[in-house]
C-alpha cells in the first residue's frame, strides 16, 4: 500500500499519518520533514543551509528531495508499501517518482482553510520543557507564561505569523497544482479522497478511514 498524504502546513497531515500507518500493518511514515531535519541538524555547511531555507518558509530543491527519498524507500520496512507525508510537492517531484515505477494507491487530501491554518499555527507557544500551549484552545494561566516553570514562553520560527503565511503562499504557487496534475490523469482520479480536517483528530480519522474503507480502531475514536 503506497499513500500520499497531501495538504498544507498545519492541516494535520503527521497526526493522521500514524493512523494511517498503523492500519496498514505498520507501514513507515516517510517524512522529508523529519529527514531534513534531521540532516539540517548535523550543523555542516549543507545542513546549515537546509535549516536556513526551512525557516524561512521555503522549499528544498527537488533534486534532494528525491535523492532522500530514494535512499530511504530501499529500506526494507518499505517492502510492504508507506506513506508519503511531506513529498512531492512539485509537480517536478511528482513526475520523477512516477518515473521510478512508485505506483500510488490513495491521495489522501486534507482540506482546511487559510485562516484557520494560520489562527491554529500562528497561536502555538512552547514553554522551556517542551510544553506547548495555544492561545486559544490551550492557553497558559498567565499570558505569555509557562504554567510549569514560571518562564517566558517562546514562539519557534515555523509558527510565526509571517512565516506561516509565507509557507502558504509557497504551498499554493507551488504544491497545490499538484491535485491538479494527479486529477488530469485519469488512473488517479478515483483514488484522490478529499477530507474536511478542520475538524476533531477523531472524526478526520473516522473520515479517512472510510474513505480508505477501513473501519477505525475504538481507541482511535
């Protein structure tokens, strides 16, 4: 089973991707995201680079992108399929992976507003052990405080407003004509499953689930 998991930042997509995953007998999650972290995050010249390209909002070239994700699908916990969470997302990515013989079962697509994205990433504090809050849905006891210290709060740079907005903007110029792309070819069109995720966690799982015609685990919901 090979799933990609499309939808702008802040829509939900890593959440949903362990659902995913673990009713199709734990196939892996593949996330650049977390990849490129993980890479930026060795503090070379290269990784220096990638981090600074990740902050602000931008995207990594496609040729990266593909050469990590080649490498990684040759593992062998990608022998019974995986999700794709975080790539493509150009249309050039899109053809390169088509090109290697990576047939797609499902596009899972998860649909939610540019203002909600930005109200839901824009809100989020982190407190010095690692605690996060949401201004409005999680809020502190003392405005701009951490409950559990008594420290100042602070914002990381992929929730400041103008840096998620940036990202939107990226996301539509650049990665949202991908559905187009998968839409026009007819053998995709049947397996692209739009999602409202501006929703509860449950009942966007709930949703997907059936959409994928599974029925979702109790302790999911």
């Amino acid at each position: 089973m090979k799933i990609i998991l499309f939808g702008p930042p802040g829509a939900g997509k890593g959440t949903q991707a362990k659902f995913i995953c673990a009713e199709f007998n734990n196939i892996p999650q593949i996330s650049t995201g977390d990849m490129l972290r993980a890479r930026a995050a060795m503090g070379d010249e290269y990784g220096i680079a990638l981090d600074k390209i990740m902050h602000s909002g931008g995207l990594v070239d496609d040729a990266t992108i593909i050469s990590i994700l080649k490498e990684r699908i040759k593992d062998p916990d990608c022998s019974n399929g995986f999700l794709l969470d975080g790539v493509p997302r150009t249309i050039n990515q899109a053809e390169i992976i088509e090109s290697l013989g990576i047939d797609i079962d499902y596009i899972v697509v998860l649909d939610i507003s540019d203002e909600r994205i930005i109200r839901r990433l824009s809100g989020r504090w982190v407190g010095p052990t690692g605690k996060i809050y949401h201004v409005d849905d999680n809020p502190p006891k003392v405005a701009g405080i951490d409950d559990e210290t008594g420290r100042s709060l602070v914002q990381r740079p992929d929730d400041k407003k103008e840096t998620v907005i940036h990202r939107l903007d990226v996301y539509h110029q650049q990665t949202k004509p991908l559905l187009k792309w998968y839409e026009q070819k007819q053998k995709y069109r049947d397996r692209i499953k739009k999602i409202d995720s501006d929703r509860p966690v449950n009942i966007v799982t709930e949703n997907i689930f059936q959409a994928l015609g599974l029925k979702a685990r109790e302790n999911f919901l």
